[in-house]
C-alpha cells in the first residue's frame, strides 16, 4: 500500500476533493443547491475531525460521503443566520 505524506491542510483538501466534489452532486440531486465544497470541508473539519489525530484518507473519505445531508444543511443554515443576525 502507499504510504501517503500530507504536509498541509491545503494538500489534504486538494486530495479529497473528489469526495467533497460527489457530497456536492449528491445535495444538489436532493435539491439542496447552497451548500458548497468548502462548506463541507469546513463542516468536517471543525465539527468532525477537530479532535481525531492519524485518520487515513479512507476514513476521512467516507466521513465526507457518509455524513447525513441535514447535518450539512443545519451546518450552512446556522452560519447563514450568524451572518444575518450581524449589522
């Protein structure tokens, strides 16, 4: 197997994006068309992987694909509304 060196958030992201890029079709064939990949980036990132150390690109992979869409929707609503409630 590869062993595989990640030196950088933007590495990481750049490797995954096809994971991210596929969570995105699945939402907008749902009809949830606001949601974006750095949306999903960041909501795995502070929400799911905030405190997990030596995950593999497999587990991050399939917490992308496999987080339910409301968790990504609830996610998006509530910075939207922060972002409104700012005068």
């Amino acid at each position: 197997m590869e062993d595989i060196n990640i030196k950088s958030q933007k590495e990481l992201f750049v490797r995954i994006k096809p994971a991210l890029r596929c969570k995105k079709h699945e939402l907008m064939a749902q009809g949830i068309n606001y949601i974006t990949e750095i949306d999903i980036w960041n909501y795995n990132k502070n929400n799911i992987w905030i405190n997990k150390n030596g995950l593999t690109l497999a587990e991050i992979v399939n917490g992308i694909l496999n987080t339910p869409n409301q968790e990504y929707e609830k996610y998006v609503i509530k910075k939207i509304n922060a972002k409104e409630d700012v005068i």
